[in-house]
C-alpha cells in the first residue's frame, strides 16, 4: 500500500480545501440528488468565506490525507460551540471523513479515524459523535465497524431536499494517549 500522511490544513491550504471538499462530496451524493441541489450546496458549503472562517476557528481542525503529494480525503473536526448539534464540552464532533473514490478500500478514512481519535483523546473528551445519511450505507458500516451506535437522528438540508442523518457516537473512557 502506498505511504498515506496525515497533515493538519491551515489557511494556506484553502485552495486544495475547496477541490478535495467540492469533489469528494459530488463524488459521494451526486447519484442521489438533484444537479440543482448539490450545485447550490457545492457553492455555498465550499465558498471561500466559508472555509476561511471554519479554518480560522480554534474550535474546528481540519486534515488532509496525502498520497504521493496528492490530497486523497479530508476530516473536519469540532470541539465547544463548533460543533452542528451536541456542543457538548466533553464531546468532539467528526463533521467530515471524505476520501476520493480511487482511494476507496485503501484504508485512507480508517487513518483519517484514526487521527480523529487521537485528537479526540488528547483533548481529554469522553465521546465522539457523528452524523451519517441513513441511506449511506457504506458510512454507516464503517462507523459501526469502528464500535459507533446510533443513538439519535437529524435532517440535514441539502438544497431544498430534506435527508435524515443518523447520530452515531463513540464512548472512550478507558482509552489513552499513545
């Protein structure tokens, strides 16, 4: 397998931000939505502004996955009043695990996890929690895999489509820095 890095994304990484955002999320939904919806979505949720206030919040944590200087995947991370729903202070949200779809079966999003726990673990939380589509049955597997449950459900709004994403969390109470 090829050599994976994991790298913490700062502002000056916004471009490859966008790209690696816009094409992994059309990769990922674009099958099941409207043209209409995710262009808006892709628009908006990628727009400039946007990225550069959630790379300038202390709250929020951003990482790329690179393969021979390639972006592969990205994590977005949230902590405190950054996080979509919980914004609990003992708690960190993974908002965002993206892998390009040639990457897929890699293990790229189980390294991405991976770093994901390790910030969570460092940071001293007691549990990690998430939001999946329901009909994403290949996220869904994986977290669950990872020793997630469900324990809630949230609409997430793409366009003017209304989805239900299931809450999934993750306890990590005995669980240590390495």
């Amino acid at each position: 397998m090829e050599d994976i890095v994991v790298k913490r994304v700062t502002l000056i990484d916004i471009d490859q931000l966008q790209k690696i955002g816009r094409l992994t999320f059309y990769e990922t939904f674009s099958a099941y939505n409207t043209e209409e919806n995710m262009r808006k979505y892709l628009v908006e949720g990628f727009a400039n502004e946007k990225l550069t206030a959630e790379l300038n919040n202390p709250n929020s944590e951003f990482y790329f996955a690179i393969s021979d200087q390639n972006v592969v995947g990205y994590l977005k991370l949230n902590v405190g009043p950054s996080q979509t729903e919980l914004q609990d202070d003992k708690a960190l949200e993974i908002e965002r695990i993206y892998v390009i779809k040639e990457y897929y079966g890699k293990k790229v999003g189980q390294l991405l996890y991976e770093k994901a726990i390790q910030v969570a673990i460092h940071k001293k939380v007691d549990y990690v929690w998430l939001g999946v589509w329901k009909e994403n049955q290949r996220a869904l597997n994986f977290y669950k895999k990872n020793g997630f449950v469900a324990f809630d459900k949230h609409i997430f709004k793409l366009g003017n489509d209304e989805q239900t994403d299931i809450m999934m969390k993750l306890l990590l109470n005995n669980r240590k820095e390495k």
